[in-house]
C-alpha cells in the first residue's frame, strides 16, 4: 500500500513538472534550428505576444477553479475592440482599458444569468453566446476591419521605466488576480466553491454569488486582452480572437489549474501562456508551414488535457488510500 502511494506521489511528481520538461524542450528544439530564436529580443517578444493570452486565461482561471468554462471569451475580446473602434473610439486609454473592461463584465453577468440561475450548462451557455456575441459584433462592424486612432495603436511602442505598456497591463492583471486567490477571503471561497460546492453552500458561502462573479471577472479580462492584443495588430477583422478561448483553456491547464474545479492558481496559467507562444514563435521563425500551427495547438490542448485528467486520476486514489489507512488505524 505505502509502495502504491509512493509510486502515485512519483508520477503526480512528474506529471506536474510535465509542462517545464515540455518548455525546456521546446527552447532546445528551436535554439538548435534558428540562432534568432535565442535572441533576447525574441523572448521579449514573446512576453508581449503573450501578454494578451495571459490575460484571457487569468479570467478563465477563476472560472476553472469553480469547474465552469467560459467559451465566449474571444468572442468577448471582439465585441470589445468592434464597440471600441465604433463607438468608443475618442476614448483615452487610460479610460478605453475600464470601458472595454466593463463590457465584459456585462457579457460575463449575461453568462452568469443563465448559469447560475436558470441553470443551464456552462458549457451550453458559452458556446451559445460565443455565436450570439460574435454575430453582434460583426453586426456593430457592418463585417467590416475596424481601425483604430494613433493614440491607441502608440502603446504598442510605448514603455514605461523600459518595460513595454503591454507587459505593464498584464502585470496589473496578474497582480490583482494573484492576491484575489491567495489573500483574500472571496479567493478561497472560489476553491471551496470549485471543491465542493454543496460543502460550500452549508459552510455559509453565497455559491450563486461566487460563481457570478467568476463569469464577470472572466468578461473583464477577455475585455482587457482584447485591448491589448488590438494594440499590437492594429485593427480588428472578422477573425480577431477566433478560437482564443482554446488557447486560454491550454494555458490555464498546462499550468496546473484543474478541468474539475478546486486547484491551480494565476501564475501557473501565466506560465502555460508563455509556453505556447513560445511554440508558436518557434514555427514562425524556422519558417514552418502554416498548415502546421493547428495540429501543434490541438496537440498542445490534448497534452493540457491529458496531464490535467492523470494528475486528478492520482490525486484521487491517494485519497482513497488515506481514507483506508485511515480506517485501519481505527
């Protein structure tokens, strides 16, 4: 039995440490095909390129942790930038970020309705409003590419103390949200919630409040990543943020946040952010064929997945042989 644990705890060990093993990798991988994938200027790069996907996971971290899933983030990140570039395109940016920000939120509360109230599957909800918010969208647009003011596409130049503006929102991001987790009661409120969420419910935790305001943090950050991301591509088609909410889910998981609620935290998100953009910067530089950049994605989800789904496998049986040493010494 004490053979069995160790054995578990040894493979939980690795399986954790899987996603390190896999940046490492990567770095060796396209180090030795392109001298410029080594440049510090590359990696810098990467951390702008990367700062709107971690953002976007961020949010969906909250909503993992409860062992929800938000499907409508890119969706939201569209709906954000389009009201932007139509309507609220003589806004400042120190006042665009909160605006798009409180889009967001809107979308979130939207979610949240029918989850939390009506009860309908998170999975069913977001996937719906994933159509309705981009058919919105392209509405406001007239399907049309949205361009935007100097003012707005200046930050991705800009820097402050030597530190690019994008990083600068993205460490705010991660900041707010890292302290939310770890130092404040509503945070773990978010764990119990996603642990158990009848336990949680007789503990005295509002679980419908919890988990509306997980959906709206979810909206606020899918609002800010798309600020962000729009700063660095300089417009918006009808394509802007496709399929980004895979890309965040990814994240979220590679970095330990658990599919089935109650484990994980922002910093391993920012790191499973960082590692598939460096993937995707890797093919680019080696001149990779495009067709390529799907199957290398799907495969990085499959592996989030499959990581995600052994770790829990382990954690549970380590449980049961608690509960059963337990037992015995009583």
């Amino acid at each position: 039995m004490d053979r069995a644990t160790d054995n578990a705890r040894l493979r939980l060990l690795l399986l954790r440490n899987a996603p390190l093993a896999l940046f490492l990798l990567v770095i060796a991988v396209f180090g030795t095909l392109s001298d410029r994938f080594l440049d510090p200027q590359n990696f810098t790069n990467i951390l702008i390129q990367s700062s709107h996907v971690a953002i976007l996971g961020i949010g969906m971290t909250f909503v993992l942790l409860t062992a929800g899933i938000d499907l409508s983030v890119g969706t939201v990140m569209y709906l954000a930038v389009a009201l932007l570039g139509i309507h609220m395109a003589g806004l400042p940016p120190l006042l665009a970020v909160p605006a798009m920000a409180a889009v967001g939120v809107l979308f979130g509360l939207l979610n949240a309705f029918f989850i939390v109230r009506l009860r309908v599957a998170a999975f069913i909800v977001t996937l719906a409003t994933l159509f309705v918010g981009r058919g919105l969208a392209l509405w406001i647009t007239n399907t049309r590419m949205v361009f935007y003011q100097d003012q707005v596409l200046s930050l991705a130049r800009a820097e402050f103390l030597g530190v690019p503006w994008a990083i600068w929102i993205f460490a705010a991001v991660f900041a707010a949200a890292w302290v939310t987790l770890n130092h404040t009661p509503f945070g773990r409120q978010v764990y119990a919630v996603g642990a158990n969420p009848e336990a949680a419910a007789k503990a005295g935790i509002n679980v419908p409040l919890v988990l509306t305001a997980v959906y709206a943090i979810s909206g606020a950050c899918a609002g800010v990543a798309g600020f962000v991301s729009v700063t660095q591509v300089g417009a918006a088609a009808s394509s802007f943020a496709v399929e980004k909410e895979f890309a965040a889910v990814a994240a979220a998981v590679l970095g330990g946040v658990s599919l089935f609620g109650g484990r994980g935290g922002v910093a391993g998100t920012v790191f499973g952010a960082v590692l598939i953009q460096t993937v995707q910067n890797g093919l680019v530089i080696v001149n990779a064929d495009p067709y390529i950049y799907p199957l290398v994605t799907s495969s990085i989800i499959f592996l989030a997945v499959f990581v995600d789904s052994q770790r829990s496998r382990i954690l549970e049986r380590i449980g049961r042989r608690r509960i059963r040493i337990e037992e015995r010494t009583v």
